[in-house]
C-alpha cells in the first residue's frame, strides 16, 4: 500500500514548524522516518498535513554543560555514536547505540524521533530513563520539561499533545568513576529488545556499592527505573550473593505479553540479564577504582 493523501511541508527552523503545529490540524512530524514511513505506507497512520524537520538545523546538535548533556532531537543516532565528546564523558550511550537498528537506520534515525515513537524496548528510551533525562516539549505558548519516568503515557504513546514539538533532551552525565554497563535480548541483530538493561555502579573507597541507577525496558508500556532497589544496594559489597537477590526481585516485576513470548519467559530474561548487566557495571566501576 501507499500512504494516503497529505500535504507536505518543509520548514527551515523550529518557529515555522511551531506555527504550522499551532494552526493546522491532523498533523505528523516527520523526523528520521524510520518508524513513520512503513506506519504510513500501511495507513496505520492518514495525516492530512506532514511537516519535514530534517531542515531545521536549530533541532540538532549536542551541548556538553558540566555534568549536563543536551541533545537537540534531530540530531541524527549516527552523530551521538560517533561523538568522541559523546563516547569520553557519557559512554553507555555509545555503548547503547550499537544495539539500535543497523548503520543504515541510525544513519537517518533521530533521537527525538526514537523517543516520540516510544516503543517500550527501544534502547534510547531505556537510557533516557537511566540517565534522568528531560525532555523540553515546545508549543507557541511556551515550553515546559517532563522527566523521562513521565513521558511516557502508554504503548506508542507519550505527553506530546497536539500543538506541541519536542526540542530536545538533557541528560545527567555520570561521572568518570561510574562503572557502566548495557545489554539486551532480541531475537536478532538489529531487532528491538525482548528485554534490555543498563546500569550505572559507584564504588566508595572501601569497595562498597555508593550509587546505584538501574533501568530495564521491554517488561511494560515504558522503562522501569527501579528506585527502591537501587537504594538496596548502596553500602552493600557487588558480591554474587547481593548481585543475584537483586535479580530475582526484577525477576518478580509484572511482565506483558506478546505473540513472541508469554511473561513467564520476560521474567526469565529480566532475572539473567539484570544480573548481567549489574555484574558488568560493577567490574566496570571496580576496574576504574584501581585505575
């Protein structure tokens, strides 16, 4: 199939895309495309009006300020891999990004793109949540910033309301002593994750677990940060014993359900990968401690 009828529009910067948003109706933003087009190819989506942003330069870059980094939302998944700024200061993003798609797709996937589609196993919507990130939302009459926890509403769905754009995203870059860890279960290369973790472990002098942050998607409609039991960790020695009752407490999380796997097999996955990935994260962090 082809998409249905629609106008096109080509703006060049971030105001006309706001006044177009603000006076037309039935609108779709058009970013990488790599998501949109097939969803328009099969008519899941019949917008009447599709507004370019691959023009709009004042939506991409990437801004380093103290342990601040901001993302503008087109800013192509390529560029952030590629990003030596990028792959020093914040490397589990660069870790992250080698498990999204294939070259071909982060060539023309954008970061915000990845976000507003807001597939619950996609690799940067569980970074985000690591990382705390914001995420500026625009409209005509002003801007306001939603945590990441708050983002999302449901499946493929989030808080932009007609009317508003995504600008772009900050996140709290972990310091250098954090030890860091990604990894995901999909059924191929390439494929969005059956289950995905990151973590991030801070070590104190003494060897003890000081910070702790956590991730996991792919379990529901949105990543889960998992709050109180990362603060279970902390003063705790990374042992095997402590890596593991951390992970059969995820194992225990609710799981939904799809024709691929049944939830008993999510919580399978969660159970082995959360301790992975919390075993990496904290040989990442012991490694730094003796560096």
């Amino acid at each position: 199939m082809k998409p249905a009828p629609f106008t096109y529009h080509d703006p060049r910067s971030k105001s006309e895309v706001l006044d177009l948003i603000s006076t037309l109706e039935n609108t779709k933003l058009l970013a990488g495309g790599q998501s949109l087009m097939p969803m328009l190819n099969f008519r899941f989506l019949m917008p009447d009006h599709l507004i370019d942003l691959n023009q709009v330069k004042d939506l991409d870059f990437i801004r380093f300020s103290g342990n601040q980094l901001n993302i503008g939302a087109m800013t192509r998944q390529r560029s952030l891999e590629f990003s030596k700024d990028i792959s020093q200061q914040c490397p589990i993003l660069t870790k992250a990004l080698s498990f999204v798609g294939h070259r071909q797709t982060r060539n023309r996937g954008t970061l915000g793109g990845s976000l507003c589609h807001f597939d619950p196993s996609a690799e940067l919507v569980n970074i985000s949540s690591l990382l705390n990130a914001k995420l500026k939302i625009v409209s005509k009459s002003g801007a306001r910033d939603v945590a990441m926890e708050d983002f999302g509403q449901g499946y493929l769905t989030t808080q932009i309301q007609d009317g508003e754009l995504l600008s772009d995203i900050t996140f709290e870059v972990p310091t250098a002593k954090h030890g860091f860890a990604f990894d995901e279960f999909a059924r191929r290369h390439g494929d969005y994750a059956i289950v995905a973790c990151s973590a991030l472990i801070l070590l104190g002098s003494h060897g003890a677990i000081a910070q702790a942050a956590f991730s996991i998607s792919g379990m529901t409609h949105r990543p889960l940060r998992l709050r109180d039991l990362e603060a279970s960790l902390i003063g705790e020695m990374p042992t095997q014993s402590v890596l593991k009752a951390f992970a059969a407490n995820v194992s225990k999380l609710d799981a939904m359900e799809d024709s691929y796997v049944n939830s008993t097999y999510r919580k399978h996955l969660a159970k082995i990968m959360s301790y992975r990935v919390l075993k990496a994260a904290c040989s990442s962090a012991q490694e730094k401690n003796h560096g």
